[in-house]
C-alpha cells in the first residue's frame, strides 16, 4: 500500500470526517441551549450571553487562522479527511504534529518522506486520535464531578466559584505564556508585541468608551502577532 493517499482519499475517511463534523455541530447546539437555560435561571442576561458568544466566535478568528495554514500544509501529506476530522476540527496543532513525529520516527520513516506507505499512515493516524480520545474520555468522566464539586463550594463560601475559575484561568493562560516564551527571543518578541498591542485597544476601548474594541481585541491582538512573527522571521 504504497500510495496512501488514495486511501486517505477514500469515501470511508470522508464519512469519518462528515460524521465528526456533525457530532460537533450537535455539541454545538447542545452548549448553546445549556447557556439559554442558564440565562433563564438568571445567571446571565441574553445580552450578555449574546456578548460572551460574539467575543467567542471573534476571539476564535485569530486561532483559526494558524490552523488553516497548518492544515493547508498537512494536506499533501495526511489527505484532506484526515486533516480536517483532527487538526481542523478537534485536535491541537501542537500535539497533532508532536504525535505524528513521534509515531513515524517510531516506524523509522521520516513523516510523508520515502518510505511512508499505508501501514506507517494508519499508525500515524491512530496514534493522534488516541491521544485526543484520553482527553474527550477525560471531560466525559469529569465533567460532572466538577459540576457537583463546583455547587458545594458556590454553596459553601459564594465567591469560592469565582476565585477557583478565576485562578484555573490565570494558570492555563500562564502555562501557554510560558511555554510560548521558551520558544526564543523571537517569540518573546511576538508575545510582548501581542501583549502591548492588547492593552493599548483596551486602553482606547475605555478612553473613547468603544465598547465593540473590547469585543474585537483578543482576535486584533492575535492577528498582530501573526504580523510581528511574520515579519520578524522573514
């Protein structure tokens, strides 16, 4: 099975795609109605509900496009259904590559190079969605424990919920900025850059009362870093 591709091209990965597509499209629904609900049972307004959601989709804007261009160049090398059931819709770039070098270095075969036949593509293949399944198992077994755990502490001391939500917000944004920073003085750079560029639209946000600024600035901010990593490594 030398030439893979045409497996990876083949109907079976494209239903696999379209069904992975589906199942988080209905993800999608499901959330949306949970947090009509919860508006309802007042812990939100539907403006701010409305506002969370169009920060969200805007702030999604700048992440997306690193995918893209990651996929665009993964394409040639996994096929199309591949790349879109795990980079373009579940999976972390960062891991996916990991994972992918990992397994074929395993097989002694350089990634898409000479000798990456259909064997080495599907172990490549299982071992990224392995890896993400642990994760959605993960949020399976744990989502409700932490709701119940959540309830008790809201129950117990009320500012306790916002506290750990705040704190566990902090931490995983702390970690990213780290690990981004380990990177080397250019991505120090990129990540000052970002990080000054984000507080000066916050500060005209708030100088010029621009209340839309608000909501735009996490993808203005990402989209100028790709600009400064740009032009820096060029």
């Amino acid at each position: 099975m030398s030439d893979y591709l045409e497996v990876a091209h083949s109907p079976a990965p494209w239903i696999f795609a379209f069904a992975v597509m589906l199942v988080i499209c209905v993800q999608a629904v499901i959330f949306f109605r949970l947090a009509r609900d919860n508006a309802k049972q007042g812990y939100a307004t539907n403006r701010e509900m409305m506002t969370a959601m169009r920060v969200g989709g805007i702030s999604a804007i700048g992440p997306s496009i690193a995918v893209a261009i990651v996929a665009l160049s993964l394409i040639p090398v996994f096929g199309t259904p591949v790349v879109l059931m795990r980079i373009g819709m579940i999976g972390s770039v960062p891991y996916e590559l990991a994972a992918a070098n990992a397994a074929s270095e395993t097989l002694g075969v350089p990634l898409g190079g000479e000798g990456f036949d259909g064997v080495a593509f599907a172990t490549v293949f299982f071992i990224m969605a392995l890896g993400a399944g642990v994760w959605m198992l993960q949020v399976i077994l744990a989502t409700s424990s932490m709701g119940k755990i959540t309830e008790r502490v809201s129950r117990w001391k009320p500012w306790a919920t916002t506290a750990l939500t705040g704190g566990a917000l902090l931490g995983a944004f702390g970690y990213l900025t780290v690990n981004q920073a380990a990177g080397g003085m250019n991505s120090i750079i990129v990540l000052l850059s970002s990080a000054a560029f984000m507080a000066l639209q916050l500060w005209i946000s708030e100088r010029w009362k621009i209340a839309w600024l608000k909501e735009w600035a996490l993808g203005f901010a990402m989209l100028f870093a790709l600009l400064v990593a740009g032009i820096i490594t060029n």
